[in-house]
RNA sequence: GGGUAGGUAGCCAAGUGGCCAACGGCAACAGACUGUAAAUCUGUCCUCUUCGGAGUUCGAUGGUUCGAAUCCAUCCCUGCCCA
C-alpha cells in the first residue's frame, strides 16, 4: 500500500509517453475509436483524413471566464487532431455566445452581458492556448478564431437573405434540440431557434477562408454540426466533415465534473490544483476505466495492463492514481501535480496517525487547502459552530451546528463530538495551525496569523 | 385579441380553507460499512435557534376569513388552440 502510494515513482514520466504515441493522420479515428471518443460520425470522414492534412475545429462557449472539465473532452480531440497530424482550430463564440445554444436546454437561456462575454472570452482564449501548439513553424500549427470577427460586419438582412435562405425551417425544426422544445412546455425563443444556423455559418466561413473542413463536438452539438455541413454542401456544393465526442456520464447517473465545491474548473484559481487531482482520485472504478482512455494520451496496452491489474487488487487504486496524475499534469503541469500528491499523502495516508505528528514543514506545504484565520478572535477563544462558519467552511452557522451534530467535522483528525466545543490557542499545532475536516474527504488547513 | 391549461422549495411533483414548513421522488451533504470506490442502511436537506421554539415561504399585489399554497380581484409570466 505505501509503495503504491506514490504514483510519481510508479511509471515513467507521462510526457515522454504522449510523445510516443503520434497516430499517423490516417488513423486519427481508429485512436480515438478505441478510446471510446467517437459518437456520431459522418460517412468518409475517415477516408478524408486519409487523404492528408486535414484543418478541423471546435468551438467553445464562453459562458464562464475558466473552462471546466466538460471541456476537456473537447480540447483533447483538439489535441489528438494535432498529434495525428493536422491542424487544429478553437474557436471562441464571440457571436454564439449572444445568442446561446439551446442543445440540452429545456429553457431559454439567459443572455450574457456584453462585458461578461468579453471577459469569459479572455480567459476561455487564455486556457485553450496553454493545450495546443501554436507554434507557427509547424505546419499544422494551432489556430485560435473568434466568430464575431465575421459576424460583427454581417448585418441581420445579409444574413437572412445569404444564409437563411439556403436551409428550410423544416430542416431545422427537425433537430432534436429544437423539436424537444417545440414539444416541451418552455418554448423556444427566435434568438435560440437562430443558433443552429449562426453556428452553421462559422463552419462554412471556416471552410471557406480557412480549408477547415471537418468539425468536432460534444454528441449535443451534433445538430448543428450537421446544419453546417449541410450550408456547406447547399451554399458551396462542397463536402465537409464531422464527428463528435459522447458526453461524459459517471456510473451512478450523476452530473459529470460536479462536485459539493461545484463545477471543477480548468484555472487554478477557480479549482486548485489539489482538489483538481483529488477529483479524479475520488472517481468509482467503473468511471475510472473509461475515464483513462479519454482523459490520458497512454496506449491502448498500458491501459488495458492498468485495468487488469486494477481489477486483481482494486485496493490498491492504480487506475483512479494513473488517472489523476496523467490529468493533472496535462492541466497544472508537473510540479502542481507533485505538490497535489505530496498533499494528499500527508493527508490521507496514516490517517490514524495523530495531527501533532506532523511536522510544521508537513502543514505547511500543504497546498490548496489554506485558510487564514485571525489569531486575535482565537486568543479570546472562538466556539466550534462560529469558527467553522467564519473560517467560510460551512456557510452558515446552522449549516456548521448540523454538520457537527451529525459527526461530520474534525479538529487534528479528532471529531467533534460536542457544539460547546471552545477553540483557543491550546489547540494549534505547532502554534499556528488547524487541521479541520468536513466529512471524510475535505481537508482545510487553517493557518492562524 | 379570444379561448384554455398552468406558475409550489436546487429539480420533478403532490396538496385545492385549519391536521402545511407543505406527501413522494431525484439530486446534494453527513454517518456506518469500505479501498478517499460502488452498492446498502441511517440522518440532514427554507432561515435562525438557549433545541422548547421563532421567523419568512407556495408568480406579484391587494382582499374575504378567527384562519389561505388553497377562495375572490387585479396584474405579471409560460404552454397549447383559435384569430
């Protein structure tokens, strides 16, 4: 068990085995097929990735100012496109964005503020460029689009007469976003009904200006994918090209890439890197062994070794570790994901161990799980349910009163067992720290100043 | 514009004068068991509480009544049908 715990010494290190791993451009959807990342596919989409360097994109909603890991599954065809040899293109929507995509929505959405859009859109840019190469020496270097480029000048009579005027309303109705809406009891504003077609219109302008032809997505986007292909073909006469992703389910049904803290984000500052390395540690074993082909860039053979090995001695995590540490490192980098592992070894491996055990240097690299605390409130001595409540672990005193009726907080790995609990300097490890958990899996560290 | 069905807690959804802080389900959180897993069982799940209670809720505002989520009026919003 302890040898096992420490993942960094257990393979070898994970960049070296992307870069042996470099499908050749033909075999892109054979990879991708194997891994479980293929849904719907269009006929000849492999044929035509055959043929040579194919330009493909995928476009990112900047409903918030971080992608989360929904959008990994995007981002990584992205970089499997590259790695195969093509030319990868994210696409902002600075356009689709105003509009607001109705897929998998049951009601109208509301609009973003001009300003909030042009901040998320920052930072979605910011983070897809950390993921490709866009290193214009190569020649399937990355590119980053932004659609209200081309649709800021389009006036809405040049879009209704050039673009509208080629797809049917019966073809659009038919699309199973729209027709659940039109079915359902919420209705569906113009501005959505449009959606399909602004989206469609960015893969022709891309087809035209920039030979992109093919285009990848999430199975939701799949409706408007075909919509474009569709303009494409009906506007140009010319063939395009998609395929997309399944959306990402965990076994027991849940929502994917949510958890009590929230969405789990991309930026550091949103999720840190610790409790984005504990999210994929935490995953079931059934998630796990899907999860590894999509998440990690490992070959087909080491993962299958990994499940094996997973399902003789499951204890031992191998698979939720390897996880963890391929995805942390492709998001956080390397050293976060030492640091996240080095946490959560003090944290969780001799959890009977008493808190004073650990060393001051032991708490103190503890990272991303710091909380600062004024020392002069706990000079005067602060009870259980006030600490936890200002201190933000719970959010309100009521919350923090039933959490500790219920058993589920602990000082320095002791629970408590009483809400008259007072919390003065005595209690402080090494004179200026608190280890407090909230359930089993929530660690904070207080640090009093 | 006319007709009609609706608007209940994070979501779905009962309730149609007092027994309603509001059945039930899902989601969520915690406890037990475990492998920081799943399944299962238990508890919590509007806010505050000295755990006795207290305060604010059922689209909004007024009204009827000892008493309203439930009745009435007006308004707002949504679906569907007709024009």
């Amino acid at each position: 068990m302890q040898k096992d715990n420490s993942p960094a010494q257990q393979d070898k290190n994970p960049t070296q085995e992307y870069n042996n791993l470099i499908p050749q451009q033909a075999g892109l959807i054979k990879e991708l097929t194997w891994r479980g990342m293929i849904q719907d596919i269009m006929p000849g989409t492999e044929e035509h990735l055959a043929k040579g360097m194919t330009t493909g994109y995928i476009g990112f909603d900047p409903t918030a100012d971080s992608l989360h890991i929904g959008s990994l599954v995007p981002i990584l065809l992205l970089v499997h496109l590259q790695k195969a040899g093509h030319k990868p293109i994210a696409l902002v929507g600075g356009a689709t964005g105003m509009v607001g995509d109705p897929s998998g929505k049951s009601e109208e959405r509301n609009l973003l503020s001009e300003d909030l859009l042009a901040h998320n859109l920052a930072g979605v840019k910011k983070q897809l460029e950390q993921y490709l190469d866009f290193d214009p020496s190569r020649p399937n270097a990355a590119e980053m689009a932004n659609n209200y480029d081309w649709f800021r000048e389009m006036s809405f009579l040049t879009f209704i007469r050039d673009i509208g005027k080629h797809i049917t309303v019966n073809y659009m109705s038919a699309k199973d976003s729209v027709k659940k809406r039109l079915e359902g009891d919420n209705g569906m504003s113009f501005t959505e009904f449009t959606y399909q077609l602004v989206q469609g219109y960015d893969f022709y302008w891309l087809y035209t200006h920039k030979n992109c032809s093919l285009q990848m997505g999430g199975s939701d986007q799949w409706g408007n994918i075909t919509t474009g292909t569709e303009l494409i073909r009906r506007k140009s006469g010319g063939t395009a090209f998609a395929f997309t992703c399944p959306l990402i389910t965990k076994a027991d049904g849940g929502k994917f890439g949510k958890t009590e803290k929230g969405n789990i984000w991309l930026s550091a500052e949103k999720t840190p890197p610790f409790q984005f390395y504990q999210f994929w540690l935490n995953a079931t074993d059934a998630d796990a062994e899907k999860w590894i082909r999509i998440f990690t860039f490992l070959d087909q053979p080491t993962i299958e070794t990994l499940i094996t090995r997973h399902r003789e001695q499951p204890e031992g995590r191998h698979l939720q570790k390897t996880l963890a540490r391929e995805i942390t490192s492709f998001v956080h980098g390397e050293e976060e994901y030492k640091k996240a592992v080095a946490t959560t070894e003090k944290i969780f491996a001799d959890q009977s161990a008493a808190a004073e055990s650990l060393t001051e240097q032991d708490l103190e690299s503890m990272e991303g799980v710091k909380i600062d605390y004024a020392a002069e409130k706990l000079a005067a001595g602060t009870d259980i349910v006030t600490f936890l409540a200002e201190t933000g672990i719970l959010p309100s005193k009521g919350e923090a009163r039933k959490l500790v009726q219920g058993g589920g907080v602990s000082i320095n790995r002791k629970k408590v067992d009483s809400l008259q609990l007072i919390l003065d300097k005595g209690i402080l490890l090494h004179g200026k720290y608190l280890m407090v958990q909230k359930g089993k899996r929530n660690f904070y560290l207080v640090r009093v100043i």
